[in-house]
C-alpha cells in the first residue's frame, strides 16, 4: 500500500477520477495491480479484462504510467549503480594478440555480471523474459528500471538496500519514434562496419587503461 499512496499523492493518473458516464473509475490500486500483473507475470494488457474488468487501453495506460513515473520517482534506487551506456559487441572467439586477450577477457567479465543481474530480474519479473512489447527506446528504458527500481525497493524493505540517497526527481522529455526512425536503428544495430569500428576502439580503449600489473594468461 504504500507504493499505491506513493502514486495517489504524487502523480494525477493515478488519482481515482470519473469516467465518461459519470461513474467513478478504476481506483489507485487497480491501476496500479494491472501494471504490476504485466510486469511480474509477463502477461499482456488484454488478459486484465477479466480479472480487473479493464479494456486492454486501460492496462496499456497504467503500465505506461507506472513505468513512467517509477522511472523519474525512483531513479535514485538505481543512480549511479548502473552503466549508462552498454557495448552490444562479441568478444574474439579465438584473440591472438594481448589487446585482443584483454579485451575479451574484460568482456566476458562484464558478461557474466549482467547476466546474473538479468537472470534474477527475469525470474521475478516475467515481462523482461518474454518478447519486448516497445519498439521506443524510452519506454523499454523505463520498463527495465522499474523492475530493477521495485528489486531495490524490495532490498530496502528488507535493509539491503544499494542505495539509500534521494536526490529528487530527473525531469525528462518525451519523446517519439516513426517507423522509419525505427529501420533505422536496426539497421545501425546490425552493421557489421559499426560493430567491427566500435569493437576496435573498445580494444584501443581497454588497452590504454590497463592496470600496470596486468597478467594474461
């Protein structure tokens, strides 16, 4: 309840409001157990008709709204924790030269890190492990750090929170994407000049920063 009162008291989308007709509408909690149902059980929108009575806009909405505003209030469960910026680049299969030793052996590092931190957050929240529902880039940033936001919530009900420091809310635009925008950015995603230019300069960089004492096998 206090995640609902959070809601009620900060944001207006989740104030229980009357519809078209004149009745009241869906109250805090509802909104607010149709965005988590779709986070925790992966299911979509239109299977909240049923259970909460909700057209699938409705459950769409709120999982925006939760998201969204999970994402500039809770920001400072996962500030300053988390990478800003991600390498979507293979390490060597088989690295011949020191560079290329290190690197990998750095990449594989850091693989194995995010994929324990994935694993965890998959299993408790079911919507990371299907499909993406987004094509925006935002609003996929915003699911992510809600689950991640509401693990660390968690933690810190339990006293193992990361990080206890709130600095206020992070305004931020919005924003949209055409389709074209969209083929774009695959297309980008999959150019094997951009990968094999950024993959060498992560080797260039990786290299120049090596401690003193570094020891490749």
């Amino acid at each position: 309840m206090r995640l609902v009162n959070d809601l009620l008291e900060h944001f207006e989308y989740f104030q229980q409001r009357d519809d078209a007709r004149g009745h009241p509408g869906f109250t805090p909690t509802q909104k607010s157990t149709a965005a988590l149902r779709q986070l925790a059980y992966g299911a979509g929108s239109d299977m909240l008709d049923e259970y909460l009575q909700m057209a699938k806009k409705t459950g769409r909405d709120s999982l925006n709204h939760f998201c969204k505003e999970h994402f500039k209030y809770g920001y400072y469960l996962v500030d300053g924790i988390y990478s800003e910026w991600g390498t979507l680049v293979q390490a060597y299969a088989s690295p011949l030269s020191d560079k290329r030793k290190y690197f990998t052996k750095r990449q594989e590092s850091a693989r194995k890190d995010i994929e324990r931190a994935f694993g965890v957050l998959k299993k408790k929240w079911a919507i990371l492990a299907n499909p993406i529902k987004f094509w925006i880039r935002e609003k996929i940033t915003e699911v992510v750090y809600t689950c991640v936001i509401l693990h660390n919530m968690i933690l810190e009900d339990e006293g193992h929170a990361i990080c206890q420091n709130y600095q206020g809310d992070i305004p931020r635009q919005e924003s949209t994407i055409t389709n074209e925008q969209r083929l774009d950015n695959l297309n980008i995603i999959k150019c094997r000049e951009i990968h094999d230019n950024l993959r060498h300069e992560l080797v260039e960089h990786l290299w120049d920063n090596r401690p003193d004492n570094l020891v490749l096998d």
